[in-house]
C-alpha cells in the first residue's frame, strides 16, 4: 500500500481522533458514592494537584488559617474520623479559616474548610461533623470536579488541570488562580446539595456520630438565616437552604434501620469538649468590627 502525503496526514488525524476518543473513554468514571458511571474529565492526581495549587490564595481569600495549633487539631481530627469512612480515598485535610461569614468549602482534592463564622454558631461536635460530612461527601462524590466542569467548561478545565502539574511555575500559578476564581463563583446543583446531606448523614453514622446532628445543623442554619439574611447570603448561594432539606434529611435517618439507635434528642457526648474548643476560637479570633 503506498502511502501519500494527505494519506499520511489523514492516518495521522485519525490516530489523533482515536487518541481523544481514547482520552475521553478513560475520562468515564464510577462514581465511588453512586456506583454510576459519569464523565470525569480531570484525573485524580490532577484534582489532587489543582486543589493544592489553589488552597493557598482561597485560604486567604477567607482570612487565611486560624492560628491555634489546638483547634485546627481538633477539626481535623473530627475530619478525619469521617475521611476514613468515605466512599473514596482521598487525601481529605479539614482546616479552620478565620472569615466570620458562616460556611464551609470543599476544594477538589479533598481540602475541606470551615470558617470561623460557622463554627462559632454550632454548638456541639455531631453538629460539626454534620458540616464536615457534607464537604467530603462533595468531594467524594465528585460533585467539585464535575462543579468547576460545569463553571469553566470540561475542555477549559482539562486545560488548566495540565497546567497545574506542568514544570512552568509561572504558569502553574496563573492556572491555579483562575480555579481559585471559579471556586470563589462555584455553586452546586440542588440535586447535589441533598445528596451531600444524604452522604453526611451516612458519614457521620458510619464514623459513631449521632446522624441527627446533621437535622440540627440545617435547623440551625435555617433559623440564622431568616433571623440575618445578609450574614447568611453568601452561604446560601453555596447551599441553598429551605424546609424541604430539613425534611428530607429527617426522612433519610428516620427510613433507615440501622440509626433508629440514635435518638434525635440524646445530648451529644462531646458537646463539652466542643463548646471548650469554640470558646478557644473566640479568644484566637478578635471579634468582627460592627
Ligand atoms: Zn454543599
């Protein structure tokens, strides 16, 4: 078979369409949480890297970290405690950032934070669990990769993933910025909020806390934001809240077998322990200027 110059290219040009066809079978994944097959376009490894390229300038976007070794231990250990029943293997890190806005975050990764502001309204460690569950089950459903493939589009995004891992600093950086903006604009579906509840609620069982802090968690954040709407507006574009996600997480821990052990009125064992710690929290942070 003689082979032209365009034979050639077209050869060419098809292996680099097999090449992509190839490329995109491989970005076709399991979702460890829902055993359903979705289309991942970003690879572990990169996930892993854009969230520690990233962590840096978010964290300071958002105070920067509470500096009392004592505390950021405990959050952490609370985290881990959940990271180590997940659905997928991550390297999930939980860490306290000073903003006195009321949220929490998940970087695609698996770097989780809670702020100041959030934790100085909860009152005790089933409740802190609840928030924690919530943010590891976004990352281990993969609800922050398939949000930024969303927010930036796939194609963009496998872009600024590979760049990222690339030996260009410079370029690294200004590619992890551009994630850190997306993140800054990141919301989650609707759809992906109840079932980052559901995978807390399981999370936070699975690790020997009481389920029902996550119903007391939503109440909680319910009541704060009809009281201050402009504390919480931030938080609700990031998670909308309403009755229907209470009812739903109540529906969840009461239709299942395995927690009607727990009681939604049984005190929380480590509640002392965590309100020692938020008054830790109070005497790290100075007081928001009014
Ligand atoms: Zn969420």
């Amino acid at each position: 078979m003689t082979t032209t110059r365009s034979g050639r290219l077209a050869l060419i040009l098809a292996a680099g369409g097999l090449l992509s066809a190839l490329a995109l079978l491989g970005g076709c994944a399991t979702n460890p949480v829902t055993g359903v097959r979705e289309m991942i376009l970003v690879p572990r490894d990169q996930e892993i890297a854009m969230g520690e390229e990233s962590a840096p300038q978010f964290e300071q976007e958002f105070g920067g970290r509470v500096p009392n070794a004592a505390l950021q231990a405990y959050v952490q250990s609370v985290g881990k405690k959940l990271a180590a029943v997940s659905d997928r293997e991550m390297p999930y890190e939980y860490a306290l950032v000073a903003s006195d806005v009321p949220n929490a975050f998940a970087l695609p990764g698996g770097k989780i934070y809670i702020t100041a502001g959030l934790m100085a309204r909860i009152s005790n460690e089933r409740q802190l669990a609840a928030v924690l569950g919530h943010e590891t089950g976004h990352v281990a459903a993969l609800h922050s990769v398939k949000g930024l493939q969303r927010e930036v589009g796939a194609s963009v995004l496998v872009e600024l993933a590979s760049r990222i891992v690339s030996a260009d600093k410079a370029d690294a950086a200004q590619a992890a910025a551009k994630v850190v903006t997306a993140l800054g604009t990141l919301k989650y579906s609707r759809d992906d909020e109840y079932q980052a509840d559901q995978i807390g609620i399981k999370y936070a069982a699975r690790a020997g806390y009481n389920p029902w802090g996550m119903v007391e968690l939503l109440t909680v954040l319910k009541n704060m934001s009809d009281s201050e709407p402009g504390t919480f507006g931030e938080m609700l574009q990031t998670h909308p809240l309403s009755s229907k996600r209470i009812a739903e997480a109540e529906a969840m821990i009461k239709g299942n077998a395995e927690y009607a052990k727990f009681s939604p009125t049984a005190p929380d064992p480590q509640a002392a322990h965590f309100i020692e710690m938020r008054r830790a929290l109070e005497k790290t942070v100075p007081a928001p200027a009014k």
